[in-house]
C-alpha cells in the first residue's frame, strides 16, 4: 500500500531502563510523520469529523435515535447514563458523558437532556469547546413530534457547520491508539498482537500515546509487565492495580486463575492462563509504561498506559475513547463484535479460517503469516499502512456495521 501523506521513516527506539526480566526489543513499523486529520481548538486532532448527538441521560436515548436517524452521516451516543447514582459513579459518568461530547473525532454534537436544569450546565460546559454545538432539553418542547422536529432542525445547521471543515497536516505524534483483543486463540499471541505491538512502538516512538486495558488480563503476565514499567513506581502501580483486580473476582465468589482460559478460548487452542496473558500483553509492544489511568482518564504525557477496567470490551473500550483515544487497534482469533461509534476500530486477524468466515467484519487480514506466506515484520508494516489510511479517512468495517456500544462501570449500588 503507499502512504497517502508524508515521507516514510523508520523510528529508533528510545533507550531502555534494565530489567530483572528481558523483554526484546520488536522490529518497528514504518510511519509518516504527518497525516491528515482534524485540528481542534484544544491541540487535540481527530481522524473523524463525526456529527453526534449526545443523549445525556438515559431518559431521552430514543430522542436522541429519531433525531441521529434523520442524517446519514449522524451517529447517536446513547449508553446506560443514569441518575441516581452514588457520588464516585455519578462523578465518573458525568466525566465520560462530557468527554465524549468533546471526543477529537466529534465534528459537531447536539446534547439532549432531559431538564432545564440539566441543559443549562452542558451549556456551560460545552461554551468553549472549539465546535459547533447546540443544547436541548426535552421538558422544554411541546409534544415529542415538535421535540423531534427541532432537534433535528438543530442537528442540519450543526451539519452544515461542520462540513466546512477540512483535513489538515498533522504530527503523528496527537494520535492516541486503544489497543483491545478478544477472542483470543494461539494465532493471536502468534500474529495479530505482536503485529499490533510492532504498530504501537512505531506510534509511542513518533510521541503518540497507547492505551490498553481490561487489567484482569495481566493477571499471569506480571513479570513481562513489571519489565516494561519506566520506574518502580510504576510498576508498583501496575501491579498493585492487577492484584486488586484479581482480588475483586475473588471476593465475588470467581477465582479468574481458575476460570481462564475461558471455554472459548480453550475451544479455539489455548490451554493456560499464561498462554492467555502472555498473548495479550504482546499487544502493547516493547515501550515503556507511563503510568495507570482510572477509567476514561486522560494521559497526562505522551507514552503507553495501563487503564484499569473491567474485562468487558464494550466497557474497556469506551474508557479507552473517552481518554480520547482516537482510534482502536483489535487483536482477534476467534471474531469478536466489539467497536466504538466515536472512534474507528481496526480489526486485526492471523486466523485463516476466522478471516474466511467473517471477511465482511474484518479489516487486516494477517493470515497469509500463519502460512509462511509473510513475515511478521511483513504483516506489521501491511497494519501500519493501513492504520495511516484509516485516520485519513478509510471506512472500518466497524464503522460500516455501526458496531459498538458505550458502557460505564458502576462500582456501587445505586440510591
């Protein structure tokens, strides 16, 4: 494939701190060091320019649906937001909320609440958000047609507005890749992952930031993940956030080293958790961890993070978009379903027979490796063309299905 902007170049990796455990060093994909996206006030760049309509809270998620429906190129944000939460949820989903409404790939958005009270706090919020928005509250309208009716009058100057906008040059180094597996099978750990991985060095190397996720998937891997920590401190972190979370299965009565691999991932191959784990991880390459991030948290610096989240991937990856990741890489063996509506997701495949089966939901396929037909080098220079050609605009199939859902975690019992 040729790149669609800027001069190749082959990134040199940063010295490493050295580790009781040796972690090698990955061949690195080769990147542009610029692409076309979109820049936004906040020095943020989006690879989208989506036009969205938020519903705020649960209450109004069907308004939202009729409105999004008028306009082909709209896209409802219509989770599980509810009221009646405890502080620390009600804290966490107010800020997913809000940074999903401002996500770099929202070209334009349209809020819909459900009280006055409401709308005029998201229009505080939303007054500096650098693009084109508008507010409305469902108690405000007069009968659901008119509701409709003028959301979607709303929604079609949003529209215009936004179209004016242009792609532009952009440094590598503002994009924020989320990085997920799931289903995972040996040509997981063999291909797509380690593929992955060569990708996200080359991303961190140009001063871009990786986030992975799901913690409870390093459980059995803490030695690769102690080794890839940048101090002590964060691998104290690190590990501390995966002890907790194997501790928290525990205390719901499921003990995670007894229970994975799962049935279908033993049906696809694997045999251990460690097989398992150690897959997973190979996704994150060989840079550095930064630091832990709470769910939907944004990194601070530029480098590779550990969100703690659950191990859903509907749930990961909206914390992971909501830190405004802009794009996600998918490791897969068996296929999952999984996406995101405000950020393209790359399904990536070293299974011929999975490729075979779901050629029309998958994006690279990497199979020919399994074959000998490639090397990985090989395959993760093919992923890195194509991760350049998805931010400047190439459909996903994620994106051609609509795939995805987004899913806060609530720690406590509501009110």
């Amino acid at each position: 494939m040729a790149w669609r902007s800027g001069a190749p170049r082959t990134i040199s990796p940063p010295a490493r701190t050295s580790t009781s455990t040796t972690v090698p060093e990955a061949p690195l994909a080769v990147l542009p060091s610029h692409f076309l996206g979109f820049p936004r006030s906040d020095g943020r760049v989006g690879v989208r320019n989506y036009l969205v309509v938020v519903s705020a809270v649960a209450l109004v998620n069907r308004w939202a649906e009729l409105i999004a429906a008028s306009l082909p190129d709209a896209r409802a944000i219509a989770g599980e937001f509810m009221r009646g939460l405890r502080k620390p949820d009600a804290a966490r989903q107010a800020r997913v909320c809000e940074a999903l409404a401002t996500h770099p790939n929202v070209g334009a958005c349209l809020v819909l609440c459900h009280d006055a009270a409401s709308a005029r706090l998201w229009r505080e919020y939303l007054a500096d958000c650098g693009r084109p928005h508008a507010v409305l509250a469902l108690m405000e309208q007069n009968g659901m047609e008119a509701a409709i009716q003028a959301g979607q009058r709303a929604l079609a100057q949003l529209d215009e507005m936004r179209r004016s906008v242009a792609r532009q040059r952009s440094p590598f180094s503002a994009l924020t890749l989320a990085l997920e597996c799931g289903g995972s099978d040996p040509t997981s750990a063999l291909i797509a992952n380690p593929a992955i991985g060569r990708v996200v060095d080359a991303v961190i190397d140009a001063g871009g930031s990786a986030i992975v996720s799901e913690t409870v998937e390093f459980v059995g891997a803490e030695a690769p993940v102690r080794a890839l920590c940048r101090s002590p401190r964060v691998a104290k972190d690190l590990l501390a956030a995966i002890a907790a979370a194997e501790q928290r299965m525990e205390e719901d009565g499921e003990r995670y080293r007894g229970v994975n691999p799962t049935a279908e991932n033993i049906e696809a191959g694997l045999t251990t958790l460690v097989e398992k784990s150690m897959g997973a991880v190979a996704k994150v390459g060989s840079r550095s961890f930064a630091g832990l991030l709470e769910f939907g948290e944004k990194p601070a610096t530029p480098g590779l993070y550990l969100m703690d989240t659950p191990f859903f991937s509907p749930c990961s990856i909206t914390g992971m978009i909501a830190a405004g990741a802009q794009l996600t890489l998918f490791g897969m063996g068996v296929f999952n379903p999984s996406g995101n509506p405000l950020a393209p997701t790359v399904k990536v495949c070293g299974n011929p027979m999975t490729v075979a089966r779901w050629n029309d939901a998958i994006d690279a396929d990497l199979s020919d490796v399994l074959a000998g037909g490639a090397t990985l080098d090989q395959a993760a220079q093919r992923l890195g063309a194509f991760l350049v050609e998805t931010v400047e605009g190439r459909e996903t199939r994620a994106e051609r299905w609509r795939e995805g859902q987004f899913i806060v975690p609530k720690t406590l019992t509501p009110l």
